[in-house]
C-alpha cells in the first residue's frame, strides 16, 4: 500500500521523483547504456537458437522510466537478426505518471518503427499471442513486492505484524545482532512526526497464512526454532506466471526467454527490509508514500515457482553476467568512437560501478529463463550460466549478506 495506494503510494505520486540523481535510487540502465545493450544482446541470442524469424514480443515488468526498453529496443533494431522483424512492447506498470514517463521515452519507436506500445495493470492481463516469441526482462521489479515477516517458534511459523502502539511487553523481531550489513547498522537518522512508531511485533500464535508460508519451500523445513525468514507470496506467484508465459504449462509449449535481474541471493533473508530515501538507507516506517521500500529477493524461491514451466540458469552475480557477455569489449568500442577524454573516462567508470564486486557487481544477481528445450546446450547450460551449482541453496535467517 505504501508502495502502489492509487492517490498516495510512491510510485503513484508525480511529486516523488523515485529515480536518478534527483530521485531516491538510481538503477543500472540510468548508470550506463551498456546495460540494456548486453541485457538485449542475451535475449537476442537466445531468439537467434530457437525462433528466428519470428515476431518478436517485448515485455517488460516495471519499466521505471523506460530506459532499459529503450536501450534493448535501440539494440535489435541494429542486429540484421531481428532488425526487420515485426516486434510489439507490453509494459505491466501501475503507475499513471510513471507510465507518461515511459510513453515520452519510448513513444519515437511507435512513431518511427511502428512498434506497438501496450501497458497493462498486470502480468495476468497481457493477452497470448501465437507463434511470437517473448522477450521478458523484469529489472529491480521483485524487490518491490509485498513480503510477510515469519518466525520459527516451537508451535510452529508464527508471523511478524505491526504495532501503532509503544507496548514494552510484546517481543521484538528487530535485533542489534541481526544487521542487514556493515552498512545498515548506523542507517539514516529520521524524524518521527508522532510519538507513536509502527513496531514489528511476534504474533501470539500460529495463523493460517504463516503456515502455510513456512511449508512454501522445503528448504525452509529445516530451519532451527527461532529462524525468521522474508518470504514473498506474490513474488511466488508472479514468478509462476512467468514461466507460463516463456514456457508454457505442461499442456503446452511456448518460446521464449527472460531475465530476472534484481538485488538479493539464492536464499531466503530475516532481515534485509528496508527503505530508502535520498540514496540512504532509512527505517521502512519513516514517513511511509515517501521513501522507496525494498527487500531481498530469494531467488531460490523464483525458481522453484518456475518448476514444470521453463527452465531457470543461474543466478549469477551481474559482475559474472555482464563480464561474460562482453562488457570489456563494448565499453572498449564506445570509447573509441568517444569525441573527448571526458567522455572516454565517463563511460569507462560507469562500466566499472556496474560490474564493481564492492557493490552493484556483487549485490545484484541475473536468473536467466528459456523455455525448456530452447537454446541450451548438451548438458542443458546456457551461456553465460555455466556451472552454477544449486545443490547447497538454503536460508539464511539471521539475514547475513555473506555468501
């Protein structure tokens, strides 16, 4: 609701600048072109093994401010492979000034090249269309989705909920020796406008919705009385449908390929929600419709939604993704064809925040989804997810970024 309220959540208010330098955050395609080069380059080879020649059907999950679809869009239309190929774009965007955004942005494509624009409320509502394929891509989309807080007691999952009131009895999910890193411990100080704070407090028992959360993965079987987990049932759920629309039900085969690109692990976390504001890190609950809210998405569970659907590669780290799919290489060719030093230096050290393992390299991870039988190789790999090895996934609930 803080999120996605119709008149006062915040993506929904044209005053909240939410992205770039003026905003709250700013995303990997704002940061560098290469981005969404190398992120079209990906969806285009996958194409080029399967379905070339097809209609090409774009679809995008929370486009932000239409840069990423801008830059993929900019890369077809300069490959012979899908240059002449009939393309239309579907954006699943709820956000009525967001999607102005978008439309200013990608609107030249309509105009120009006679690329059908469609925007949709969501995912579910993007209508089938035979003999396409589909190019999904969904960019720091997962992250933004509702989570429940649960904990493992000795009656079993019982759920973190919410206090108005400043009741010194009830137990506490928050822990000093549960920091979300290094750098949350001291997060941005805040003002309170009331003495009365929202408070995570532990429900008093077990609950239908807890239960069945903490059964939702059998990883989370396992896990030691006292454990707490962020778990995202509309993530599961969107994640499912995602797999529908690249691969089909068992039923039926479609064609197509997705990535998944957003910050988190492949594991579950207990303590990673946090809220943003002014590109600082602040408690979730400070002026709620007025600061990014975010989580780690446990990529784990993406894949295990996609089960019987498509086939999931990865994650990789977006270090090892955009490394491996020749970031070095088309950073070189832009500064070759760059008219000053200044920009030679600018594209060069907004490649390297990019792939830095400090940072964005490290914290973002890439999942990659073919339709089952589209484009891997002989022991089912695609390139750039080679040996990822999945065999040791688990939780981590004390919310540890280490790896």
């Amino acid at each position: 609701m803080c999120l996605s309220h119709p008149t006062e959540g915040y993506y929904m208010k044209s005053s909240n600048a939410v992205f770039g330098a003026r905003g709250d955050f700013i995303t990997s395609p704002e940061i560098s072109q290469v981005f969404g080069e190398l992120v079209g380059i990906w969806l285009l080879s996958q194409y080029i093994s399967v379905a070339q020649g097809q209609d090409i059907r774009l679809v995008e999950l929370g486009p932000g401010r239409g840069t990423l679809m801008d830059d993929i869009l900019r890369t077809l239309s300069q490959l012979p492979a899908s240059r002449l190929v009939s393309k239309e774009v579907h954006l699943v965007e709820t956000s009525v000034s967001l999607r102005a955004i978008q439309e200013q942005r990608l609107k030249p494509w309509s105009e120009k090249h006679n690329i059908q624009l469609y925007w949709h409320t969501s995912l579910d509502d993007i209508p089938e269309k035979e003999g396409s394929y589909t190019m999904l891509v969904a960019h720091e989309f997962f992250d933004a989705l509702p989570i429940h807080l649960i904990e493992k007691t000795q009656h079993g999952w019982q759920e973190v909920l919410l206090s108005s009131s400043p009741d010194p009895a009830a137990p506490t999910i928050l822990r000093p020796s549960d920091p979300l890193s290094a750098s949350a411990q001291n997060p941005a100080p805040t003002r309170s406008s009331s003495s009365f704070r929202l408070r995570p407090v532990l429900a008093s028992s077990p609950s239908p919705i807890s239960t069945l959360l903490g059964s939702s993965s059998p990883r989370f079987k396992s896990l030691p009385v006292g454990s707490r987990i962020e778990v995202s049932p509309a993530s599961f759920r969107i994640a499912r449908k995602v797999g529908e629309v690249i691969g089909g039900q068992s039923n039926e085969k479609k064609k197509g390929s997705a990535l998944i690109i957003d910050y988190g692990d492949d594991k579950a976390v207990g303590n990673s929600f946090r809220g943003f504001k002014d590109h600082k890190i602040v408690d979730p609950f400070h002026l709620p419709g007025h600061c990014d809210l975010t989580a780690n998405v446990d990529f784990a569970y993406l894949r295990e939604a996609m089960a019987n659907t498509a086939t999931p590669h990865g994650p990789l780290t977006q270090h090892a993704f955009l490394t491996r799919m020749g970031l070095s290489m088309r950073v070189d060719a832009l500064k070759r064809a760059a008219k000053s030093d200044e920009r030679k230096q600018a594209i060069e050290s907004s490649a390297q925040r990019l792939a830095d393992m400090i940072g964005m390299g490290r914290e973002y991870k890439v999942l990659g989804v073919t339709s089952n039988g589209g484009g891997e190789d002989d022991a089912g790999r695609v390139w750039p997810f080679l040996n990822e090895d999945h065999k040791n996934s688990s939780t981590d609930p004390k919310g540890s970024q280490t790896s």
